[in-house]
C-alpha cells in the first residue's frame, strides 16, 4: 500500500511559509506570483520550472501570461499541501530568483535587466 504524504493546513505550514517570502496558500494550494521582463523571459523561466519539476517527479500548476507566472503547488495524490510542495517552492525560488554575487573578482556579473523578479509577498 502506497504511503500518504502528511498534509498541512495553513497554520500548520506558517512555520516553513516563513522561510520561503512571497509564497502563501490560496484555496488549498501554495502559490507564488513571479513578473518577468517580458514574454522571452517569460518562456525561460517555464522552462526552468518544467525541468526542475521533472526531476523531481513532481509538477506545479503554472498560470503563463506575457509577463508573469504564476506557481501552484499542492499533491495531487495526498490532495493538499506536503512537504514536496515546500521543498520544491524553495527549489524554484534557487532558480528563478538567483543572481551572481556583486564584486567577485572572477564571478559572473549578471544582467542589468530587471528579468525575473518575485511580485511583493501579498
């Protein structure tokens, strides 16, 4: 017999929701809101979210529109909210948001475009 991820309600995932900002649950799901600078980046970012979701064997539903994504994890299988929502969340966020760091002699420099950015946490 299959075992059943444990579910969290929302008071319940306040704790680990501290650590990932910009994400909150809205009708049973965790959802994050990310702007990019426009469609191309758009694509890119769905791409990287797609990839990082198939390796882990478990996939968001994603709302695409020309300057956003939108981000909706939740089990199927358990019907809410688990752990492998959480961890991928912070999965995307390393992705999606991550940028070189400033100053390092040998480092990459990064893009002065405003790319992906994480919409204000509601």
């Amino acid at each position: 017999m299959p075992r059943q991820d444990r579910t969290y309600t929302a008071a319940e995932a306040a704790p680990r929701l501290a650590t990932l900002p910009g994400w909150s649950i809205a009708d049973g799901w965790l959802v994050r809101r990310f702007t990019t600078d426009g469609w191309p980046t758009t694509l890119m970012l769905v791409n990287a979210i797609g990839f990082i979701a198939e390796a882990a064997d478990h996939h968001p539903d994603l709302e695409v529109a020309w300057s956003s994504v939108v981000v909706k994890l939740r089990t199927h299988s358990a019907k809410g909210i688990t752990d492998k929502d959480l961890e991928l969340a912070a999965r995307i966020d390393e992705v999606a948001l991550w940028r070189p760091e400033p100053g390092r002699a040998a480092g990459l420099s990064g893009t002065a475009r405003p790319f992906v950015r994480p919409d204000a946490p509601k």
